[in-house]
C-alpha cells in the first residue's frame, strides 16, 4: 500500500516539474520547430486525400526504415510519433523531393544530440503551422509531450485542412490528459474547414478514452473505425486513432504487415467536399 502511494505521489509531482532528466533537455520554444525535405505542389486533391500514422518506437527496429520508405508512394500525409533523428531518419527526410516534414522536438539526447519528437510529413506544402507542448511533464524524465498543427490548402476551395498530430501525455493522472486535449481542442475550433486529429493518444484507462470521445465530438469529428482492429493496446486499452471532421472516409487499414515499431501503423483514405 505504501508503494503504490509513493507511486501515486511520484506521478503528480513529476508531472508538473520543470526539470527534466540528466540525460536530456527541453529546448528553448525557437529551437522546437524544425523543417525538412521539400515540395512543389500547393494544394491538395480533396477527392482523395490519403493518411499514414505511425508511432515509429525512436526508430529501434532496424526494419522501420526500409518499411517507411516503402509507403511513401501511397499516401500524401504522414504522421509520425516518437521521431529521433538518427542520421537515416534525416536522410529520408531530406532526400525525397515530393514530401515535406515539419518536426516538434520534445526533448533532445545531450549524449548523441537526437532530437525526439512528432513529425507531420506532406506531399503539399504547408501554409501554416504551430505547436503547443502540454502543461504537464512526463513522469521521471520531466519532458513534455507536443501537439503538432499544420494548415494546407485544398484544390478548387477557399478552405484549408487542418492537421493535428499528438502524441499525448502517458503515465499521468486522467487530468492531464484532458489538459492537453483541451488546449489543443482551442486551437481547433477557431478553424473554419476539415481538419484531421490523428497519433497517440495513450488513452489506457476508460477515463481517459471517455475525454478523448467527449472533447472530439463536441469538436464535431468523427472516429475513423477498423475492420481488422489490431491496434496498439495498454491494459486493453486502444492508444492510436484517427479522428475527421468535414470529411468522408472511404476506407481505413492497420497495418498488419509492418513490424517496423511497437505501435500498428494505421491509415485512411478520406475525401472532402463542400457540398
């Protein structure tokens, strides 16, 4: 009983320090965002819009690399959690001329310089995009975890879509989850047009899948559902979703056959239209 106490206090009080491990460090707000690689088109095709999601484990299994690379033909969107930039990361950010990366570094290793964070990768340039860190601090190593926002424009409409790429804040409390979801879900209602809410939301317990739910319908999305659910679970729990709003969702997939991480990478084919 004790120690579950004493693990209980550690939670709270480490998730609101200001002091991150030895090991590592915050960076200053001007050195978050980074850019990457390049692109030549400017709007995206709302007929068919097509979105990878992977919570990539730091690049750990050897297989990723070749395994990433392989979808980078099918889909235009690519949301990636728990990047690090090892040189064959960098290398594949940088060396495909149709895809560019916007990265938010949470933390960085002081020993080998890596940056770890999330990356929104996209075959159209982006016209806009933010960052928020959440409030609270990861238990222990007092990193935060980072909401990524990019806007592009979308052919043959006024409007922009919207992306939002999190990974979420694990091993706290219910409340700070909701804390991070709720900044985020500020930043998304003041934008007039379809937007796509999409990573790791470590949602382990029914608390916290009960306010993921409750804060993305009142935005007005809808959950991207999967015939073959093999999903990424913690104690049961499903951890990756892709939420839409003003879209429609032709098909959805997890994919099975990539071993490449921890996490099943999901995807989905959506379209937009105005009518």
């Amino acid at each position: 009983m004790k120690l579950r106490l004493m693990f209980f206090y550690l939670l709270i009080f480490s998730s609101t320090s200001l002091l991150a491990w030895p090991g590592i460090y915050v960076p200053k707000d001007s050195q978050v965002l980074k850019h990457f690689g390049q692109t030549k088109l400017n709007e995206i095709d709302g007929d068919e819009i097509n979105l990878f999601v992977w919570n990539i484990y730091k690049a750990e299994y050897v297989q990723w690399f070749e395994q990433y690379e392989s979808q980078l033909d099918k889909f235009d969107l690519f949301l990636i959690q728990e990047m690090l930039t090892k040189p064959e990361l960098i290398d594949i950010f940088s060396s495909n001329d149709s895809i560019s990366y916007e990265t938010a570094t949470s933390f960085v290793f002081k020993k080998s310089g890596f940056h770890t964070g999330i990356a929104t990768g996209s075959k159209v340039k982006t016209s806009w995009k933010r960052y928020l860190r959440s409030k609270k601090r990861e238990p222990i190593v007092g990193t935060p975890k980072l909401t990524l926002f990019t806007k592009y424009p979308i052919k043959n409409s006024e409007r922009e879509l919207m992306v939002v790429n999190i990974h979420a804040i694990n091993f706290v409390p219910s409340f700070s989850l909701y804390s991070q979801l709720n900044d985020a879900a500020k930043i998304i209602k003041d934008h007039d047009g379809p937007a796509i809410f999409a990573g790791d939301f470590n949602t382990w317990t029914l608390e916290k899948q009960v306010f993921l739910r409750k804060i993305t319908q009142k935005l007005g999305f809808k959950e991207v559902l999967f015939k073959n659910d093999t999903r990424k679970r913690m104690l049961g729990w499903i951890l990756d979703f892709i939420f839409v709003r003003d879209l429609e969702v032709i098909d959805s997939k997890v994919h099975d056959e990539l071993d490449g991480s921890d996490h099943k990478a999901i995807s989905a084919k959506l379209r937009y239209s105005e009518n």
